[in-house]
C-alpha cells in the first residue's frame, strides 16, 4: 500500500498534474507545513503541457518542449513524492485510489486535478485518421505525422477541425498559417460543428473578429454538421458533402473522465460538484478543480484561467487544513481577458463584450503564456 490513512503522518493525494495543482505546487514551495503532512502528486506525465501555448506549437512559433512545466523540480521545491501512474479510479468513502499500475493508494485527503478528454465523435476511424487535442502530448505526435505526409506528397492538404468553439478556431488558424510556412500554397482548412454560430458562448463582437479572420484565411466553415463516416481517408458529412483528408482534429469540447461518474462523489455532468471552498459536496475530503470539477456557486466554462486561480485557493487550503482551521473560499473572477491567436503574429483580445485585433495582442499573449511558464519551471536555468 502506499500512504497512510489517518494515521500519523497525515497523507494528502494531489491527483494529476495540470494547471491548479501546478499553480499549489508552487506555492507550496513557500510555505512550511507541520511534520505531520505527507503529501503525494500522482500524474500520468513528468511534464504539464500548458495548454494556453499550445496553438504557437502547432503554428511553428516554438518547440512543444518548450510549453512544458517539469512536475518533479515543483514536488522536490514542495517537499512533495512524485509518482508518474494515473488514476482509474476512486472510492470517498474508504479514502482510497486506484492507480492503472494496480497499485492502491490510501490518503486522508485528496485533491483531484485530472482535466478531462475530449468529447469521442463516435465514428469508425480504422485508419487512426481522428486526433483529439487531448492529451496535448499524444495530439503534437500525430498532428507531426500529419504534417510530415502532407510535406512529403503523400497526404492531401486537407485539414478537418470538428467544433467551432475559440480552441477549434484558434487550432484551425494555427494549422492553416504551419501549412502555408512550409510552402503548402492553398491547404485546405475545414472547420466542421453541429451547431448554428461560432462561439457560440462568446460575444457577438469576438464572433465578428473570428469570423473575419477565418474569411482571410479561406477557412470552410460547415455549421449544422456532423462527420457521418471516414473511410479511406475521405470524410462523409452528414451534409452529403465528402472531404478528403489526412487529419480529423477534434475539438468537440471536453469531455469528463468516465470513472468520476462511477465514484459514488456528486456530480454534474460527471464532474465533481464542489462548495464554494473547493469540497466535493458529499465528501469534503475529496476536493477538485478546474475541468474536474463543478463549481456549484456559480457555473464556470472549461477554461484554463479557472483552475491556475484555484490553485493558490488549493494550497492555502492545504495549510489551513494541516493547522486544522478553516478553508477560505475560490471567488473566480466574472470576466477574463480573452486572448486569442490568429495563426499568424496576431491576436484578438475580449473582455466585458469589447473585442480588439492587433498583432501586438499576440506579443502580450505570447508574455502572459511564458511568464507562467517561467515561474513554475523549477529546473535549473529556469
């Protein structure tokens, strides 16, 4: 068994390493807990990819190594084990996670950071054609495979992005600006969604820029359709319209992870639903955060800049909790500065309905990202 449950130390399982809990991580660094917490981070992967610079990668703008935030330098600075296995599952009520290894691990309290996956078009793909863009990680390999068989000739080039929401925009723009750097001269980029309008939780003024910047593009935008088979490489929508391509990038929003649902916790949607101070409602031992969870005071969209302010929320909460004190409450924030790449050195900014194009956006953009990628990397040089 690995861990402790209630015994002395006191363990607390950090489950998966992405934004909030990168964010506690470093600021667990500065604090000093009492000798009687032992806190553990399990992830999948050394490195959280973050995923705000994930469209410069697909562009060409920088190296996917570059977006990575080491996971062992920030446990080391914390004083935190670090295990690379992944969580399948969890039972609230005997405090205890399963790991894919097989092994089980008991804790006192847990703290559940996982993302999620993306929504499965449910259509055959034999030809492993479909790439969804989560895990970023296994995404960059195909989208390379793709992009290497269209250089060579050996591949149409011909993009399909299914979901019109700001990834699927944002994603769309960057493969069409990467085709045309390496000398593809007209690729095709279409963008595929079942329902009526682009972004369709956005402002009408951010939906205007996008869709001018899609225009200049000659991105295809196809609205009331679905993918309906793949076979051979070539795309039958629903429309009737067929579409040869060398990659199905799917951004057809997030999806939770199936075993949460399972988990015996409250949810909504198969996320976590949690009170205002991050608790899972029916088990305050359990808490998440980010696309983990459901915040019950106030519903928030799957959006990156929710889970890193509810990680300074997760690590003082983890020292008021090892001092026995009260937890202090997540107050996120009712609007945020949208920042939007356009492919190109340009970017479209939104906040309170206001929306503005300039390519010195994509300069602040590209600041913002690598400011964060800076401080939460702990590796020497950094």
């Amino acid at each position: 068994m690995v861990g402790a449950l209630s015994g002395d130390p006191r363990h607390i399982l950090l489950a998966g390493g992405g934004h909030a809990h990168a964010v506690a991580l470093r600021q667990l660094a500065k604090q000093t807990l009492p000798a009687d917490i032992r806190l553990t981070l399990v992830s999948p992967t050394t490195h959280n990819l973050y995923s705000g610079a994930l469209p410069g990668v697909i562009a060409g703008h920088w190296k996917a190594d570059s977006i990575g935030v080491p996971l062992q330098p920030l446990c080391d600075a914390a004083n935190v084990q670090f295990v690379q296995d992944r969580l399948v599952s969890i039972e609230p009520d005997s405090r205890t996670a399963r790991l894919e290894s097989g092994k089980r691990v008991t804790f006192d309290l847990a703290s559940l950071d996982i993302g999620s996956g993306i929504r499965p078009l449910d259509v055959p793909d034999a030809l492993d054609v479909i790439g969804p863009i989560r895990p970023i990680g296994p995404f960059l390999d195909r989208w390379q495979k793709a992009l290497a068989e269209i250089k060579a000739g050996s591949a149409p080039p011909s993009i399909i992005v299914v979901g019109a929401g700001l990834a699927g925009i944002e994603v769309g723009l960057a493969i069409h600006y990467r085709l045309q750097q390496e000398g593809i001269a007209a690729p095709s980029i279409h963008l595929v969604d079942a329902g009526s309008d682009i972004a369709g939780s956005s402002s009408p003024a951010l939906r205007r820029k996008l869709a001018r910047a899609m225009r200049r593009a000659n991105i295809n935008l196809i609205l009331q359709t679905r993918i309906q088979t793949i076979q051979d490489g070539t795309v039958l929508l629903t429309s009737g319209e067929s579409l040869e391509t060398s990659l199905v990038v799917n951004c057809a929003g997030s999806a939770p992870h199936g075993w949460i649902g399972q988990s015996g916790l409250n949810t909504v949607d198969g996320r976590v639903e949690v009170d205002a101070s991050l608790r899972s409602t029916s088990h305050p031992h359990i808490w998440a955060a980010g696309d983990t969870s459901y915040f019950k005071a106030k519903p928030l969209e799957p959006a990156g800049v929710f889970a890193v302010r509810a990680g300074p929320v997760i690590a003082e909460n983890i020292g008021r909790y090892a001092q026995n004190s009260g937890l202090s409450e997540f107050h996120p924030q009712s609007d945020y500065l949208k920042l939007i790449s356009l492919g190109s050195q340009r970017a479209v900014a939104e906040k309170f309905g206001v929306a503005l194009e300039a390519g010195w956006l994509w300069h602040l953009k590209k600041k913002i990202d690598f400011s964060f990628l800076r401080e939460h990397n702990l590796t020497p040089g950094h």
